[in-house]
C-alpha cells in the first residue's frame, strides 16, 4: 500500500513470512482455493481503488482552487477520479479562505464508504458463491447461530471472508469490541431472542441445533511489545486471558440464570494480522477453554505444504488430536464433542487459503502490519464491507458506556491522520427497523444526540476542524443502507 492510499504508522517486520515467493520455491497448498483467492483479490483491488484516489484528487483541487472556473473543474475533476461530485458549500468560497481540504477528505472518506456499502451485493457475488463455509456447513456442525465478537481493530475488518472464510449470512453474527471485551448482559439477550426463535419454530430444522458463542483477540509476530491489541497494550498473554474470562463468564451467566445445561458453546481463536494466521484454542469434552491448548494454522501450512489434499487433511487431524491431550488430558476427556471437531477442522483448513492469500498477493506478510484505518464508526457497524483496515469501530450505546471504545480509536487516529494535518472522520451509525412505527425518527435523533456527545467529548479537536462527524442510518428490515442525514436536509432545502 502506498502513502498516497493512507497515512499509517511506520513499521519494521522483523520475522520472516511463512512462505516468500522466490527463485525455485513455489507456495501452493494442495489445500488452498486458488479460484477464491482470485476472486477476493479482485474485491480488494477494487474496494480500495474506491479510497485511493482521493488523495491526489484533493492535491489536484488545492492547485486550482483560485481559478475562475474552479468549482466546475473540480466537480470534473472529481467525476473522473472519484465518480461522485463534491458539496458545493466546500467549493464555492475557497477563493476567500481556501479549500477546507480536511473538511473535503472527510467528505471524499464517507462518500467512498457509502459507495462501497450500495455495491457490496455485486462486489461480493463471485466469492460469496464459493465459500465453503456456508449455513449448511455450520447446520452440519450442529449450529443455528455463531455468534462472533472480535476486537473493533481495523486489521479484523475482513475477518468473517477472508481470515475465517465464513459465508456472511443471517445465521452469523458480528458485533466488533475494543479487545473483543463483548457486553455479556448484550449477548444475553442475543442468546435469548435466537433460542426463542428456535423454540417457536422461527429457526425451521434448527430445534436440536446449539448456539455457538467465538471470541477473537489478536496479535502481531513480528512487532509483539507496539502492533498488538491496543486495548490491552499489545499485550497477548493478557488479550487471550480477557477474551477468555468472557467466555466463560457469559457460560456461566446463562447457566445460573436459564439452568445449567443452557449456555451456547464457545471458541476462542487468535489471529496474527500481521500474516492472517489463526490459532484455534481447542475445548474440552466439557466445552471448556485452556489458554495454551490450541492448533496454530500457520505451523499446519508450512508443515504440510507440499503434501497431498489427503496427506495434508490427515496432517491437521493428527494435530488436532495432539492438542486435544495437552496439559495432561486424557483422549476422552479433551476430545471436542463431533460437531466442533468439524467447525474446527474446517476452520483450519480454509485459513490455509488465507494465508496463501497473503503470500501471493501481499509478499507474505502485508507492508503494514499496524493500522491503517480510514474512519471510525461510532455506534453499530454495517457488515456489508469485508476488508482490513478499512475502518476502526467503536460499539456505541451511549458515548458515555463506549468512551473506552472511542478512546482507543481517538489514540489511532491521532497517529494515523492529526500527526500529518488531517481530520478524524467519525461515520456515527445505528440500525432502525422499518416494521416499527416511527423507529426511522428515532433512531435519527438518537444518531443526533450521540454526535453532539462525541463532538463534546473531544471538543478541542472539534473546534479547531480536526473531527468531522456524519451520521448514517441502515434499515435492518428493508433496503435502505448507510443514508447520509444530511443528504436528506440538503434535498428538502432545494
């Protein structure tokens, strides 16, 4: 990635990838989707060249900002790099005090993302096809629902389609948390209102299936101690505990309060996002999590490359089976029940696929292994954009519940974009339900209330222009995704 796409934190890997591509030496699994990673590779191709344009448009612009003809240019300018037109209020009087370039790159950022966000159906469709990790997949493992929180860092962006493979779908759920620190009493009631479903017969051929609760923390290989989880400073050991500790306190809290025997399975998986490599920590027969019992993805793709489809599915096995007896469990006792055997099997195998990716197509380990996010976006996510390092998020109740969230991403962006002059542009977005009379009006003011709470959280950033807040609203009942407010204020003005 170029300088040009984005600022970012300058970093140093220190270790070499798994695999480099090199005189006499070729990285192909017999395991790998070759087809799907081709067709990713084109998504990201294409998703980014949506972003990186708009820097050198907006360097253009700023050249020609006191020419006579200058809003008209601009707004050609702008439809052949970036296919949108720019506002004319951040045009028209720059002859007087000069393009408010931060103002036109927060704009250029959003309107880019809304961009991505409208033609994510078409973007998607060949890889969406071709994953094998469907909902009939996670049927066959014994699952109705996964239910995954990973850490709100913008390396995890695409984790669900490119790091896990998952087919996105209404039976996989992803909320992202600082540190993945999900809200327990939250994921309570998730849990409740997908089991009711399934007991009213909402859930059609799900009545003997479980709920499956994941948690993903993450790290860094080559940079441990400065480009791991920020919300536990780059500290894995704790990451991992934390993560953890959740796990079992949502088990448990489900379990006193619904009976034992309630609780949802639960995995915990790590990723290295410095190469996309995870590390599935393996339950016991219990259903329970040990820290250091787990299978590592990458030690399976360098050990088995070169080996059979077959060979090398054995291979995973016969670690899967080695892990299961650590910390001195007998094989009965470790062994995972058989629908999590296949989850986690899977699981593995298709990471190989990743982790090719990265070889092939980012020289095995990516040019930035530290942020390189765009925005934050404050309140619910939109999970129709599958791509690292797009966007920071901070899960948004009330700012006041989330500030450890906004925090963090504040502490990011201060070294992403205010240390080069550039604003932070804070996208703050919550769903509706059009089935609900009068749920739109609502969800608009409390978008409101929410953006003024941020603008006086941060203040001196607001007041001297280095923090441009939108707000966006999705219908989570009908089609309605990602509309800009303020779109809708301009339109009834004229």
């Amino acid at each position: 990635m170029s300088m040009a796409e984005n600022f970012s934190v300058d970093t140093v890997p220190h270790i070499e990838p798994i695999c480099t591509v090199g005189p006499n030496q070729s990285c192909r699994h017999s395991l790998v989707d070759q087809e799907l990673n081709e067709f990713l590779h084109i998504y990201e191709e294409l998703v980014r060249s949506r972003f990186s344009a708009i820097t050198d448009t907006l360097k253009t612009l700023s050249i020609y900002q006191h020419e006579l003809d200058f809003v008209t240019r601009a707004q050609r300018i702008a439809m052949d790099h970036l296919h949108y037109k720019l506002p004319l209020n951040l045009l028209e009087d720059s002859w007087v005090s000069g393009l408010n370039l931060r103002a036109l790159h927060s704009y250029c950022i959003f309107r880019s993302f809304k961009e991505c966000i409208a033609k994510a159906r078409f973007d998607q469709a060949s890889w969406r096809e071709r994953n094998a990790l469907n909902t009939n997949f996670l049927h066959s493992c014994g699952y109705h629902t996964v239910n995954i929180s990973p850490c709100a860092d913008g390396r995890l962006q695409g984790l669900l389609s490119f790091v896990l493979r998952l087919v996105p779908s209404e039976a996989v759920y992803v909320k992202a948390y600082a540190g993945a620190m999900f809200n327990i009493e939250e994921d309570i009631t998730n849990w409740a209102h997908r089991e009711l479903e399934r007991l009213t017969g909402g859930l059609p051929g799900d009545e003997d299936r479980n709920y499956l609760k994941i948690a993903v923390y993450h790290y860094s290989s080559s940079n441990p101690s400065h480009e791991g989880c920020a919300a536990h400073g780059s500290d894995n050991k704790k990451a991992v505990e934390a993560a953890l500790m959740r796990l079992n306190e949502l088990r448990a809290a489900i379990n006193n309060t619904y009976g034992r025997g309630a609780a949802p399975d639960i995995l915990l998986i790590g990723v290295d996002t410095d190469i996309d490599s995870i590390r599935v920590h393996i339950p016991d027969v219990n259903g329970d999590i040990h820290s250091h019992r787990f299978v590592d993805s990458g030690d399976l793709y360098r050990e088995s490359l070169g080996m059979t489809q077959e060979a090398a599915r054995m291979y995973i096995a016969d670690a899967v089976t080695k892990a299961e007896c650590q910390n001195g469990l007998v094989h009965n006792k470790g062994k995972m029940a058989a629908g999590m055997r296949s989850l986690v099997f899977g699981l593995l195998e298709a990471n190989l696929s990743q982790i090719e990716y990265v070889i092939q197509y980012h020289a095995g380990r990516y040019a930035v292994i530290g942020h390189n996010e765009r925005f934050i976006c404050a309140g619910e996510a939109m999970n129709e954009l599958h791509l690292r390092n797009k966007f920071y998020f901070a899960h948004l109740n009330t700012v006041e519940e989330g500030a450890i969230h906004l925090d963090v991403g504040i502490k990011i962006f201060t070294n992403l974009n205010i240390k080069h002059g550039l604003a932070i542009p804070i996208l703050v977005h919550y769903h509706y339900s059009s089935r609900v009379p009068g749920a739109r009006e609502r969800v608009i003011q409390r978008c409101r209330r929410v953006k003024a709470a941020i603008e006086a959280r941060y203040s001196q950033l607001h007041e001297k222009g280095l923090l441009y807040c939108q707000i966006a609203i999705s219908d989570k009942a009908g089609s309605e995704r990602c509309t800009f407010i303020e779109d809708e204020i301009i339109e009834a003005e004229h």
